[in-house]
C-alpha cells in the first residue's frame, strides 16, 4: 500500500478512530495532545487506542479516549513471539468497531504499521518519519519535521485533517490517579523526586542523588521510581515510595506535589504533564527534543537550568553528569522555585 495514493479525506466521514500508539511511556503522553485535537474537532467519534498493556493505566478514565485496547508486547518476543503476534492477528481483526473507522498510526515502526494494516480498515495515516519499512502500510503519510519535538511532530497528523491547534490549548488530559494505599495525610509541601530511569547514563548516582536530598532539606522529599539499586539515601525528611506506587498513583503523587523532580525518564514526561512545578534532569539527551514539552517547566542541562528552547545546539550536544556540586546547584535552585 503506497504511502501517497489516497488523497486524506475528512473525519466527518468516520465514526470511528483508532489511535496505534503501544509506546513507550513518555510517547503515550506525547501524543495525548494530537488526541485532545481529534476528540475536541469531531466528538462524534469513537476514539480507540492500541497501547501495550503495561502502559493502559494512564489511559484508562481519560475522557478523550472511548476504549483503550491491550497490545501484549511482551508476549511476542524471541522466535515463539513472531508466531504469537501472527496469531494475534485473527483476534485483532474481529475487534468490534465503527464502520468507517480511520487508523493512525503515531508509533511508525514495522509492528505497529503491520497491526495498522492487519486492522482491515480503508483508511491508515502514518508521518512521513516512520522507520522499518513501516509507510508501506499507508495510504497517507503526513509531512513532519524529524527533528522537533514529539509532540509537534504528532500534532501535525491532526492538523494534516484539517483542525487547527491553539498553542495555547495544548494540555496532556491524563487520567486524574489516585493516591496510594497507606500514604500519609500528614505529608504537606512534599518533593517528588524520581532519579531512576531505564536509559543508560540518565540516572543519578547514589552519590549525586544524596547531595540532592541533602540540598532539598528540610522539605520532605518523596522518592518515586523502579530500580535495581538497593541504596538508598538517607535523612529523616526522605519518604520512600520507590517499586509502591502504580502509574495511576505515580500520576496522583505528581499532581500533588509541591516540586518534582525527574531524570530523563517517561514518569518525567507525567510531572511535566500534570505539575508546572517541575525540572527535568538531561545528561547526554537532547531536551529541544525529549525534553519537558510544557512551556513553564524547566531543564537541567550541561550545568545550567533553563527552559528547553533556551539550550543552545552545542549545550544539547554534550553529555554533563549531575555530579555532587551539580546535585547541591539543583537543591538550591528549587528552594528558590519554592518560595
């Protein structure tokens, strides 16, 4: 299927759109924005979305969305998960939908233009940057910047259906969360503290992350997150709500925190959606592109701290560590945001 042979109709045409977005988490929020497009232009239709099942909590609940449908991931991994994801196809393609239902398909990978494709709808629309091979399964692919921010690109789908996009009307409709079983009442003014993250180089070391709790008392600091690492800093003001908080409740503690803080990370992505309070923490990542969209939250970056558009190429191109001096400059810049 060529990626041009299909002039884009009109979404007054369909009853139905299905967004295929499995991941990874901070894409989900990326996206939320294009949504909130679709569903506020055309409330007539049936949103749907593909997400992998891991990721369906943040969804679930959010008004913009109808239905949100499990992508096992997981389970089609290694040579047996080629034949599991074949398989999955049957099923997929016997879903209930609207007819006619329109596909778009903000992923841009092989996986997710094939499920795309397997849907059996007349209508598939990618961007123009999808990679493996994945724009052979449109009829349309939408011109898009490669190098801008996430959310841009996604926007641009909508708009390449003809609805136009306040910038100040961006906002990230996250499911509200709720808090965690146990958590105290007594807990005011908190500092949501995420310092772990999946991506090599991103997380703060077990030194930087003490000189940063250190720097942040006496305000309590709650600290949110998975990790590997069983050290933990210490301190009486420390809270530690690391692996006891589901993303519902991870949503909830960042929406009532004083400040948050986050290393690269897809919960940074939920801080920055939910809470104006809060710095992002860049090492070797380039935050014009994968920082903090909102335009209130800040960055830390090669030493300095900023709003992301403010980096210069060079500043972005590096790769600075928090080290201890760097986690103490942080501590004592947010007593300042605090005040």
């Amino acid at each position: 299927m060529s990626a041009a042979t299909r002039q884009l109709q009109s979404l007054r045409d369909f009853e139905s759109a299905l967004i295929v977005k499995p991941s990874s988490l901070g894409d989900i929020v990326h996206t939320l924005p294009a949504v909130k497009a679709l569903r506020q232009a055309h409330p007539h239709l049936k949103i749907r979305w593909l997400a992998n099942t891991e990721w369906m909590p943040i969804l679930q609940g959010s008004p913009l969305i109808d239905e949100v449908i499990p992508f096992p991931r997981k389970t089609f991994r290694g040579l047996a998960g080629l034949l599991r994801f074949w398989n999955w196809r049957r099923t997929w393609m016997c879903l209930p939908r609207e007819e006619p239902e329109i596909v778009l398909d903000f992923q841009g990978l092989l996986r997710s233009g094939l499920s795309s494709s397997w849907r059996g709808s007349e209508c598939v629309i990618g961007l123009s940057d999808a990679r493996e091979g994945a724009h052979w399964f449109y009829n349309h692919a939408v011109p898009v910047n490669a190098g801008a921010h996430a959310v841009d690109r996604y926007l641009e789908l909508p708009r390449a259906l003809g609805i136009q996009i306040d910038a100040q009307d961006i906002t990230f409709e996250l499911t509200p969360g709720h808090p965690p079983a146990g958590w105290p009442e007594s807990l005011p003014n908190f500092i949501a503290l995420h310092p772990w993250s999946r991506g090599e180089g991103k997380s703060l070391s077990n030194s930087a992350l003490q000189a940063i709790c250190d720097a942040l008392a006496p305000h309590p600091v709650v600290l949110v997150g998975m990790t590997n690492d069983k050290t933990r800093p210490t301190g009486s003001h420390i809270y530690d709500w690391s692996h006891r908080t589901t993303l519902p409740e991870l949503i909830w503690v960042m929406r009532q925190a004083k400040f948050c803080i986050s290393v690269d990370s897809g919960p940074m992505h939920i801080a920055a959606a939910v809470n104006p309070r809060t710095l992002g923490i860049h090492t070797w990542s380039d935050p014009r592109k994968v920082g903090p969209y909102p335009p209130d939250v800040h960055v830390w970056k090669a030493g300095r701290i900023a709003k992301r558009g403010e980096f210069t190429a060079a500043e972005c191109l590096g790769d600075v560590s928090v080290d201890e001096a760097a986690a103490q400059d942080i501590g004592a810049w947010v007593h300042v945001a605090l005040r």
